[in-house]
C-alpha cells in the first residue's frame, strides 16, 4: 500500500494558532481513565446562524428584528428542555437533531462568544487543511493525519483531519489509518451521500477498525458564508448537518462506541441577529452549537458562555487535566465550569 508523505506543521506554526504556548515544551498531563475517547468537530466555516434552535417565548419579537430571515413560527419544531421546561424550535431542517435533543442524546449550547477578535482556535495545516488549535498543540504537532476522501463540495478548507495522540505517528499513522479506510465495515446504519455523510462514514470506519484510541478529528462543512438568500442556503446546510450527524450517531450506537465518542460544532464566527437588504446577515459575536453522544447529557440548553468555556468543557471530557486546560485555553483560570454536562 502507498503512503503518502504528509508535512505537519511546524512548532513554530502550532504557537502561531494563537492557543496558549505549552510552557518548557510541556504537554497537558491526562486524567485517569481518560485514554480512550474520541472527539468529532464539525466546523461550521462562513458562520453559522443562530436560526438553527429559536426559544419560543421570544420568537414574535425575534420575528420582528429580523425581518426577511424570520423563520415561521409554524415551521420550527417544538422540543421542551429538560431542566428549564422552556420550549424551543428547532430548524424544520433539524428534525433528525430536534428527536435526538428529545432523547437525551443531544445538547444545544446558546450565546457563545469568542473572546479573542479574530477567533484564532484553528490550526492551519498544509494543503489547506484545518484542525483543532488545542488539539495540534495537545500533540505537540504529531500524531496528523489529513489524507481521507474529500469531503464537503462547500468545503475550502481541504477534508477531514485527524490528531492521534498516543499512538503512532507520521507513515505508521499513516498506513493503520489508511489500511482502515480500505477495509469493510458492516453497517445497518445508513449514511447519507452528501460530503458530511461521506466524512463522517470514514471516521466511523478508523473508529472501529484502527485500534487508535485517543482522537480528535475535524470534519469542515462550509458554505455557511450568506450575504444573500440565506435562508435558502442555511436550510441546505442545516439538512446536510442533521442527516450526517443523526447517522454517525446511530453508526456510534451500533458499534457499541457511543459512550466514547462525542460530536460537536463549532464556528470561527456566527451571524449578526439583523438582516440585510439582501436577505443575509453580517457577522456577528453570539451563536448556538451542539453536542452529541452517549456520554452527553443532553436534552437541555446551556447558555452565555466563552468560546473558551465551550472547548474546554470537550478537552476536559477528553481527558485534560485542570493545569493542562489553563494552559490550552488562555483566560479560563477564575471562569465558571462551561455547564454542558457528560455522564461518567
């Protein structure tokens, strides 16, 4: 089998990603029973809108501030929080996500602000690729492996990436991920044929096939940029996201990992709540995002935290202990705990 050689980037380029330099060279120290969990970012590039999940009680004057990207109330489907009881509309584009929200499974995460203006929590990889800063940085830059079936046709951001920590490195990564990705694997669960759908299929396959436990990966679903009609273009989006995460899910649930894995969205911006002439919406600071898996507890809606509180609170659950969290997310040290709680 070919491998093909892959360049990971410099130490250099990983303290230029803006997350925290590791002092002295030191890596953050994983707590106990921590070594075997997978974290799955779908990154939402251009901006997402925070359409996606609407509190019902303030949707009539919601309506009326943004004018052409109201979404009708009649369209959204209802769900109650757990905890609040408050009712929420999902996007009708959401409905695999909105019955998972009802089955625990899912969290929604409302009004998340980055700190930093621009958001630096990427890290630019050659060839275009993009990865979690905190996770290339957990790495100390090895453990990168980006050579998987190109994804999303939005996508400018190259395909799907993956972090290896623990495990092999360079050409031996290499060859155990790619040897997975050749293989069959058996599954009921269908996934749709969209790029997300193709991306996540694969990660479901080097999940179960590979032997490497500890992995974070980035799948980039672009095209959420919408200076016009985008409340045409978000729908799309929204439908190709809720498909593909309901099925990796189900994939997750069938294989018997789902307590191990966790999937999350993530922007580098998201929409400002005004529309434009045009029918789309500037950038704006505040934005919703979700978390699913087994070991979510989900059902709920966990509002008006940092984007810094919000990663860290997946970097904990990943298996990050407290200094190390301080040292990957600059500022968190004094701030409260994200409230997106897991089962243990």
């Amino acid at each position: 089998m070919s491998v093909n050689k892959l360049a990971v980037p410099s130490r250099r380029a990983i303290l230029g990603t803006g997350v925290a330099a590791l002092a002295g060279g030191r890596l953050p120290a994983f707590g106990p029973g921590s070594t075997d969990r997978v974290l799955v970012c779908i990154y939402l590039f251009g901006g997402n809108d925070a359409t996606m999940v609407v509190p019902l009680d303030q949707n009539s004057s919601r309506r009326s501030d943004r004018g052409g990207l109201a979404v009708p109330e009649d369209s959204l489907l209802p769900a109650r929080a757990r905890k609040s009881q408050a009712m929420y509309g999902f996007h009708q584009a959401l409905s695999e996500l909105r019955d998972l929200f009802e089955s625990r499974a899912l969290a929604v995460v409302g009004n998340i602000g980055a700190r930093r203006n621009p958001d630096k929590s990427l890290a630019y990889l050659p060839d275009g690729f993009t990865a979690l800063g905190w996770a290339v940085a957990l790495s100390g830059g090895k453990g990168v492996f980006t050579q998987f079936a190109p994804g999303s046709r939005h996508n400018s951001r190259g395909g799907a990436s993956l972090i290896a920590l623990g495990g092999p490195t360079g050409d031996e990564l290499a060859q155990v991920v790619q040897s997975s990705l050749a293989s069959d694997l058996s599954l009921q669960t269908q996934f749709p044929e969209t790029g997300l759908g193709s991306q996540l299929r694969q990660i479901a396959k080097v999940i179960r096939l590979s032997g490497l436990r500890q992995q974070i990966y980035l799948c980039p679903l672009g095209g959420f940029t919408a200076g016009a009609d985008q409340l045409s273009r978000h729908e799309a989006l929204f439908r190709e996201l809720s498909t593909a995460m309901a099925a990796f899910y189900q994939a997750t649930v069938e294989l018997g990992v789902d307590r191990r894995v966790t999937t999350f969205t993530d922007a580098e911006s998201n929409r400002s709540l005004l529309s434009n002439k045009n029918n789309g919406a500037g950038l704006g600071w505040l934005g919703h995002q979700l978390a699913l898996g087994g070991s979510v507890m989900g059902g709920d809606v966990t509002q008006n935290i940092s984007k810094e509180q919000y990663l860290a609170a997946f970097a904990k659950w990943f298996g990050v202990d407290p200094s190390g969290l301080n040292r990957l997310f600059p500022g968190l040290e004094g701030m409260a705990p994200a409230g997106l709680e897991f089962r243990s």
